[in-house]
C-alpha cells in the first residue's frame, strides 16, 4: 500500500533522482577543483543525461525538481545540454586550462 502524497516518505522519494544528479555534479566539481576540468566535464554531462532519463522514465510526481517543464521539453534539454557538454569536452584541446 502506498503512503499517501503528504507523508514524509514520499516527499523525500521524489527528491532522490534530483539527489543524484546533484551528487554527480559534486563529485563533477571536485574533479574540476583538482584540475581535470575535463573529466568534471564528462562528469556534468553524464549527469545531465542521467537527469534526461529520470525524467523520460518516472511518472511527474517522482521526478520531483527535475520536473521544470513539461516532459518532451525536459527530456530534449537535458539529453541536448549533455551531449553538448560532452562533445565540448571530448573536442576541446589545447584550452587555456591545459589538458
């Protein structure tokens, strides 16, 4: 039996995919604190498409806030800044921040 929508367990459920993806960008900011500014990179945009699954696949009440816009539009901005972030990532040499 499901708790209803007001209780705590639920309210904390639908804020683990949001988590996730917050936890990954952590561990992305810290590699780029390090200077590997492109593995944090790679890292960002796996997280992005991480988010662009979550949202394809759970229900608008388990998404929690990784539901900004309807689904369509979150799925296709999420999957595009991510590939985007990882094409730059894997393209870019020779930058300012070395390699």
């Amino acid at each position: 039996m499901s708790s209803p929508r007001g209780s705590g367990r639920s309210a904390v459920t639908e804020h683990v995919p949001f988590g996730v993806v917050l936890v990954l960008v952590a561990v992305a900011a810290v590699r780029i604190l390090q200077y590997h500014w492109r593995q944090g990179a790679v890292i960002i945009g796996g997280a992005l498409l991480v988010a662009a699954v979550f949202r394809a696949v759970l229900p608008d009440v388990r998404a929690g806030l990784l539901a900004i816009r309807g689904r369509p539009v979150d799925v296709l901005t999420y999957a595009g800044l991510g590939t985007v972030v990882l094409f730059l990532a894997f393209t870019i040499t020779n930058g300012p921040f070395g390699s």
